[in-house]
C-alpha cells in the first residue's frame, strides 16, 4: 500500500516550535481551528484574524498545507467582555435568516482573512447544533448551512477546497441525547451515512472528512459492548468507492481521539496521565493500515499543546504509519529509542519499556476485551525489573536524528515517572 496524500494534524493554532518535529513525523498538513466567533468582535476580533493569518503563512512558507476549521450555526460575541464567557458559544436558530445571514457575514471576514490557506473545513458540532426549544430542526439544515458556508469560502477564498466534517452531527438531530447513551452513536452513524449520499456534497463536490468513530473509539465500542449491540462500521471500502465514483475529491479519516491515550473521549481516568509517557502504537497503526485499507485519501490525527509533550511518540508513530506503509510498531519504537539513547543497549531498555507501559495501557483497559490487541511479548513483565533496567542508561544531550518537542532526559523522565505511577497503581 502506498503513503497517504494528506498526512494531517488537527493543531488548532500553529505551533512554529513543534514545525520540525511534525516534518520528522511525516506529516504534511497542519489543521487550524477558526475562534473568531469566540473573540469580542469590537475589541479582539481583528486582532485575532491576523494572527491566524500570519500563522497560515508560516505554516506554508515551512512547507506545509494548511486547512481551517469553520464552526456552524454560533452567534459573533460582540462583548461586553473580551471572551464569549461560556466557551462553546450562544447558539442560533439555523432557519432564522437574519442570524443566519449574520453568521456567513463573520465567517466570510474569518475567510477573507484566512485565504491563504489550502481548504476549509465546514464543522457539525461541539460545539455548534440546535436545542428543542428553539424549533424543529436536522441535520438537513446543518447540509444547506454547508451550502451557505461553502459560497462564502468560494467567494472570499477562490482558489481553496472546501470539506465537510459531520462530527458530533447528532447534535443537529437529538440534542438532547448525551454521549453516553449509545444510542447517540447509532444515530450518530446512521445521520453520518445519510450526509453521504446526500447531492448537496455531490452537487458542490465538498471532499469529506469522517470520524469513524466505530473502528476505534473506546467510549463508542463499551457502550456497543455492554447493549449487546454489533457497532455499524462506517465508513466500508464501498462507501469509500461509492463517494469516490460520484466525485468527492478528498474522503478523509478524523480519528479525533486516536493519538491520546488519556483522553478517549471520557476524560480520564487519570488527568496525571497527560504529563506521562503515553504509548499506544500498536492501536494507532491497526486504525492507520484500516483506513487505508478502507480507502481514505487523507487521515488526520489530534495534536494539541495540552499533553504534546507526553504523547510525542504517539504523534511520531501516526506520521510514520501514514507516510510509510513499511513501518510497524517494532520498527517505530526502535526509532524512537534509538534517537534519544546513546547506544543499542540502552535503546532496546528503552524499547523495552515503552512496550511494558503499552501492555498497561488506559487506552487498552478501556476497550471491551474483543477490541483489544494482544499484548507485546517481553523477556521482562515485572515494573521494578523494568525500571532497574533503565538505570544507568546512556540518554542523548540532543535527539540524535530527528526533533522531538522536549530534551531526551526530559523525555525520559516522564518514561520513569509512568513506570511508577503504574507501579503504584498495582499496589494492593
């Protein structure tokens, strides 16, 4: 199988300090997140336009793509503070055409701002969606808010791509459902797949971008798990084919939480965790040869600067997997120690260690058992043996080929403290 065209980290805003650590991954475009409407439109708000501006530009001018992610149907905060208090934005009633058209006036100076960039993503919800009291409504009038946003784009950005992520899309059509209901999941999926046959992203040849939420998402599987109920994969390779035949241009993975093993999608259970080694390639690399496999053009995993530094060999080990068809989690966890150690005794103690930590993994403990991966063989499984091994190892001054975001002994600090913490937590 050949490498992925878009190699893509959801980033939110640029980085610069991290530009040569993404390249080293292997990856080639850098996903932002349009906040305007969150910014005080009087005070902040141009402010704020410019400086995405000129991070897009730094972005490209460093070699990489760039998109941008729109939000829905969230009213422009016009203050009287500086920040919309809440964080997730005042929603409008999608069929009410003064707000609406208020809305696609702030989305097209977000635009017009941002034009330098690549494409442009149309985003469901979280936020964004409706509630009941403001009046009937679905994901039908999220399709025709994508038609609006997409003339806006291909006015104010001409020469950009426009997509459609129908994320979190049952926010539109039963709002009131929580997440931890598996029901929103069925739904969920059942609306994703009507999106995808629906002529208004045939007809404006929007690319798509699919969460795939059944193929790996811990939250989704136990709740499938414990209803007895089989989860609906979607996207299968027809689907993929289909779209391709009918001419979407860019069909997408956006496994959102894939890359972060604290974070599933249920918080937790440890909020320490983001400030430990986190490794669970064997998981990112079964979903990365799936997608292909699938068909996806694109994948685009979750970069954030919360737990960047913690989770750096995840995000190493997705840009590897998805530009390099050969690499395997063996290979990558080699790379990886053998950057940051100054000889092979001490890479394979490191290897060995991440492999342990891998074995005791809160990605893996919160999978339904079915779903799990078997375990990395090891010569050692006992913690304290793991840990004696790691003393007196050689760690590099400076990573020897590639940047990581933080110095090796850094880094390895953070390896000793996850093989404690999870000595602790075995304690009886």
């Amino acid at each position: 199988m050949s490498e992925f065209e878009t190699r893509g980290l959801y980033v939110w805003t640029d980085s610069p300090d991290q530009h040569a650590f993404w390249k080293a991954c292997g990856i080639n475009l850098l996903q932002f997140c349009d906040l305007g409407w969150y910014r005080n439109s009087g005070t902040l708000l141009d402010d704020y336009l410019s400086s995405m501006a000129a991070q897009i530009h730094c972005a490209k001018k460093d070699g990489f793509s760039v998109n941008v992610i729109l939000y829905g149907n969230i009213k422009q905060w016009a203050g009287p503070e500086d920040f919309e208090p809440s964080g997730i934005g005042e929603k409008f009633y999608p069929r009410n055409k003064e707000e609406m058209d208020q809305r696609l006036f702030w989305l097209a100076r977000s635009v017009w701002a941002m034009r330098e960039a690549d494409g442009f993503t149309f985003f469901a919800g979280d936020p964004g969606g409706t509630s009941p009291e403001m009046g009937e409504a679905d994901y039908t009038d999220w399709l025709r808010m994508s038609e609006l946003v997409g003339e806006v784009v291909r006015k104010n950005a001409p020469d950009a791509y426009y997509n459609v992520n129908p994320w979190a899309i049952n926010m539109w059509d039963n709002p009131t459902r929580p997440c931890q209901d598996v029901r929103w999941w069925i739904e969920e999926t059942e609306v994703t797949k009507k999106i995808s046959h629906s002529d208004v992203i045939f007809r404006n040849r929007c690319g798509m971008e699919i969460p795939s939420h059944t193929y790996y998402r811990a939250m989704a599987l136990r709740l499938y798990d414990e209803n007895n109920i089989e989860p609906v994969l979607f996207p299968e390779s027809d689907d993929v084919a289909r779209l391709k035949a009918s001419g979407v241009p860019r069909i997408w993975a956006w496994p959102y939480f894939l890359l972060d093993e604290a974070d599933d999608g249920d918080i937790g259970p440890d909020g320490a965790m983001r400030e430990m080694v986190q490794s669970e390639t064997r998981y990112i690399y079964r979903f990365v040869r799936t997608a292909k496999q699938i068909g996806f053009d694109g994948i685009i995993g979750n970069w954030s600067y919360l737990g960047h530094k913690a989770k750096a060999l995840n995000t190493y080990a997705f840009g590897r997997f998805t530009a390099d068809q050969t690499a395997t989690p063996e290979i990558v966890l080699k790379e990886f120690a053998d950057n940051i150690t100054c000889d092979d005794k001490s890479s394979l103690s490191v290897v060995q260690a991440l492999k342990f930590i891998e074995n005791s993994s809160n990605w893996q403990k919160k999978l339904p058992e079915k779903y799990r991966i078997s375990n990395f063989k090891l010569g050692k499984n006992d913690v304290d043996e793991i840990i004696a091994d790691l003393s007196g190892l050689k760690i590099a001054d400076e990573p020897n080929r590639f940047a990581i975001p933080e110095a090796p002994a850094d880094y390895f600090k953070k390896l000793i403290d996850r093989l404690q913490w999870i000595k602790n937590k075995n304690v009886k």
